[in-house]
C-alpha cells in the first residue's frame, strides 16, 4: 500500500462531485442509467432510489491511499516508483491512438499491421524527443506548435528548362527551432536536384 497526502484532498473532491451528480440526476429521475455504474452508491427501497451515504463514508477511508498487487520480490518501494513511471508510457499510448493516424486501420496481414504500428511508435519516440530537446535548449514552444509550423514549410519541386528544384517556402513560426535543437542545417531555400 502506498499514501499519498497531496491526492487525499483531491480524492475527497471527487467523491463529493461525484455524490453531487447522483444527487442531481436523481432529482431529475434519470436513475436507470446509475444503476448501471454507481449501484454501490444508491439504496433501493421498492420504488425509491436514494444516495448510500455509508458507502460514500466508507470510501474516505482510501483517500490518498492505494494497493498495488504484484508478483515480484522488490521492496514495496521500488514497486510504487515503477508504478508512478507507468503513467508516462500509458499516456505515451493514448497519444498514439489519438493523435497518430493508428486508427482505423485498413491493414490485414500481420505484418503490415506491425509495420503500422511500429511507424507511428517511431513518430511518437521523434516527438517526445523533439519535446525533450526543445525543452533542454529552453524552448517555450511546444511540439504541437513545432510540428504544426513544420508543416506549414513545403518543400516544392521545381523544373526550369531541364534543370530540376527543390524550392522550400520562407520557415514560419517556430519551425526553425525544430532544426535548431535537433542540429540539423536549415534545409536551402532553393537546392538543385
């Protein structure tokens, strides 16, 4: 078990919004929808839905406090500074599925399937990267704004005679700090092909 003395208020607040909106859906009748999720926080009698004050007493009894069952023979410490690490790469996973084209995905042969995966895992690897680098070099911008002005400055091919170009369109934004911390030449506003 492991307690945390800063989550104890803000487990506290939860609960009570919690009770607020059974409260205030209960006013309001909707109560087969709670009966789905928050049974153990309502008392029925017959006809009669009404809030279970005990459980809610009961479940103060937690506030800051959490158990972590595990198969391992580390110290109890080393287990909850694994466990707070993990939110990083859980949040890491919901990014990729949100923000990165993962989904939907039109592959059916497994390994195109890893192929997908492993590009927009790559891509999310690039941006924390770029995040930590623009950080360590006292950046403010973030990589959202990077990426977003990076895309922003095309690269357009270009033929005069029979010669070919590359133009790149005039950096915008914060674009040029992702070559900056990166250590990467800002790319030539015209290169021959």
């Amino acid at each position: 078990m492991a307690y945390n003395p800063e989550r104890v208020a803000e487990d506290a607040a939860l609960r009570d919004a919690l009770r607020d909106q059974l409260a205030a859906a209960l006013d309001h009748g909707s109560v087969r929808s709670l009966l789905k999720g928050y049974r153990r926080y309502l008392i029925t009698e017959g006809t009669t839905v009404r809030i279970h004050e005990q459980a809610f007493r009961a479940d103060a009894r937690y506030d800051g406090k959490f158990v972590l069952r595990t198969n391992t023979s580390l110290p109890s410490a080393e287990v909850v500074a694994a466990y707070k690490q993990a939110w990083p790469m859980e949040r890491a996973f919901r990014t990729l599925k949100s923000h990165r084209d993962l989904r939907p995905m039109f592959h059916w042969r497994d390994a195109r399937i890893q192929g997908h995966i492993t590009v927009c895992v790559l891509a999310l690897v690039l941006e924390y990267t770029l995040q930590r680098l623009l950080h360590d070099a006292g950046c403010p911008a973030s990589t959202r704004l990077v990426l977003a002005d990076l895309e922003r400055v095309p690269a357009v091919p270009l033929t005069v005679g029979d010669q070919q170009y590359r133009c790149r369109t005039p950096l915008v934004g914060q674009s040029a700090a992702a070559f900056r911390v990166a250590g990467v030449p800002i790319p030539p506003s015209i290169a021959r092909l």
